[in-house]
C-alpha cells in the first residue's frame, strides 16, 4: 500500500469539510489510527484501486465467472486459547483497575490457502463491501453514521450467538453481558453524536438482526440512535466524523484509555481493520466499520475477528465468539 496516496488526518478533515461545502461527492477510507487516510471522487475510486458496494451504490463490475465457481468458507489458524487467555487476563486486570469497563479485544488468524477477493465482491452477501488494491477486503454488516436531510444516525451492533441454537434470540436478549455491554456502547455513541449533533435520542434499543456467516447463521444485536445537525452540516462532514473516531464499538469505554489499553495488549496491527470507509453522494453520507476483514502480508492471508469484554465476560465464550466470526458471507 505504499505507493498509495495517503494524505493525514487534517488534510482529510478539510478535504472533506470542502468537498461537502461545494456539494461534490466524494469515497473516503480511514485507518483505525487515522495515520492514513484516502479520499477522491467517487469517480476515481477505481483508478486507486478501491472498489466498493455502499448499500445501493457501487463501482464494482461483477466480473470473470460464466457459472458460479464452487465457494467454500476460508480454513483458518487461529490464536491458541492460551495466547487469547494471557491477552484476556491483562484486560480483566485493566477492567479490575476501573481503567476501562468495555474494551474490544482482537486477534488474527492465519488462512490455509488463498483468498480470492474477486469471488468475494462478486457473491458475498452484506450491506458493506469495500476492496482496496488486492491488499485487503471488508464484509461488514455494520453501519457507522449515515448523513441526510440533517439528520445523523448511528447504528451500533454489540451482541453475537449463533442463530441455531434453540430460543437463540431470546438468549441473546435476556443475556446479562451483552446487556451491559450494549448499554455502555449505547452510552458512548450518545456522547460521541452529541458532539456535533442537538437531540440525540435513541430511537430502538437493542433490535435482533439475523447475518448469513456462509457456515450458519448469527443473531447480533443493534440501537438505533439519531441526532439533528446543524444548517451548516455539509461544511462540517470531515470534522463530525473524526469527532467520533475511532469508532466506539470496535475501541471501547472510555475510548481514550481503552485505545491506550489495546495498544499494549494487542498482537497485531490492526492497520485499515476496524477503520471506516463510506461515500457522500448526492447529499447524503454513508459509511461502515471495516470488519469481517481479510488482509494480505505477503503470501499471506489473514482474518481479522474480536469481541467486547466486560467484568461479566469468560474467557471460553469469548474465544468462541472470536473463532464464530470468521466467515465469509456467501449465499
């Protein structure tokens, strides 16, 4: 990704500010440090090698396959328990501490073979697809903040339990930890809105949402939370996102601290995992999370999966939740 244009986190600010001011659209790609960020006409996008699927818009032209090839779900490595146990233990110290009370642990896999990013964009199932130079692909089914008509409105998902198991959203609901866990993200991006925006309400709190994972089927948890922007909002588009980055639900509470946390306890770099990448077009904004992440170092392919901890959580279940999300949504 080297010989990418890469511009910093306050030129990015003021592009963006600008280009929403003059009313032109624009693609945007942050990193989870904000340390490289991409931003161009959408109409560029392909020229840098990003290809994208924002809900209904898209630059990418299915391509290659008379007959839909034989898809299989990627083979992986993943951290040995132990590995994850050591990471666990040094965040439930920091929990223990009152340092942080919600904190998003992470790791990657390793693949057994390649991944074929094309086969991904062309049949893979999901609201978000981004696809930048054949280094990395997102999946996500998670929305970050859209934009229209003056209005803002965040959708944080925290809660996962395979949707086969019997009463699986019943469990999920009644679920002592992930209801704390919810409620503390619902708290942070509350505040994180109410930086820019007047009126943050939240309009649905903890609705079921049903994820094709390819292997089976999850249930994960989302709120619905608005805010009203001011009349100037198109002038500020750059400055009300990185008012709210990173994003909360893949960081934590405090963010600050947690941030501090994840930085000492994390073995990898998360690089553009847990970023965001989203479009303004026609005068509405929209983004996503870049999770369900697949990256490529060298020869290798790496899943990118994790999970929140709180006082409440066990190392097992946890462990479980990280292996349960990796997948690639093929239908």
């Amino acid at each position: 990704m080297e010989n990418l244009p890469f511009i910093s986190k306050s030129k990015a600010e003021r592009l963006m500010n600008s280009r929403g001011k003059r009313g032109e659209d624009f693609v945007f790609m942050l990193n989870y440090k904000l340390d490289q960020c991409l931003v161009c006409p959408p109409n560029q996008a392909a020229e840098m090698g990003i290809y994208y699927k924002f809900d209904q818009l898209s630059n990418w032209t299915a391509s290659g396959y008379n007959n839909k090839p034989f898809l299989s779900q990627p083979e992986f490595i993943p951290p040995t328990f132990n590995e994850y146990t050591d990471a666990f233990e040094k965040v439930m110290a920091e929990i223990k501490a009152g340092n942080t009370y919600l904190i998003n642990l992470c790791f990657q896999s390793l693949l057994k073979s390649e991944v074929n990013f094309d086969q991904i964009m062309n049949y893979a199932s999901s609201q978000y697809k981004v696809l930048l130079n054949e280094k990395f692909i997102s999946f996500s089914p998670e929305t970050f903040v859209k934009i229209a008509d003056g209005k803002i409105h965040t959708h944080p998902m925290k809660g996962t339990i395979p949707a086969h198991l019997k009463h699986a959203g019943q469990i999920l609901l009644k679920d002592k930890k992930e209801l704390a866990e919810h409620y503390t993200i619902v708290d942070l991006l509350r505040n994180d809105l109410s930086i820019s925006a007047k009126n943050v309400q939240v309009e649905q709190f903890r609705y079921l949402s049903k994820i094709n994972s390819g292997r089976r089927s999850l249930y994960q948890t989302s709120s619905h939370i608005t805010g009203e922007l001011s009349d100037n909002y198109r002038d500020q588009l750059g400055t009300i996102l990185f008012s709210m980055l990173p994003a909360g639900s893949i960081t934590g509470a405090p963010k600050l601290k947690t941030t501090e946390i994840l930085d000492c306890v994390e073995t990898f770099d998360r690089g553009f995992y847990t970023g965001i990448a989203g479009i303004y077009q026609d005068g509405k904004l929209d983004s996503c999370v870049l999770i369900r992440f697949i990256e490529k170092e060298g020869d290798k392919y790496y899943y990118k999966s994790g999970g929140g901890i709180t006082f409440l959580s066990e190392p097992e279940d946890e462990y479980e939740e990280l292996i349960e999300k990796i997948y690639v949504p093929f239908t």
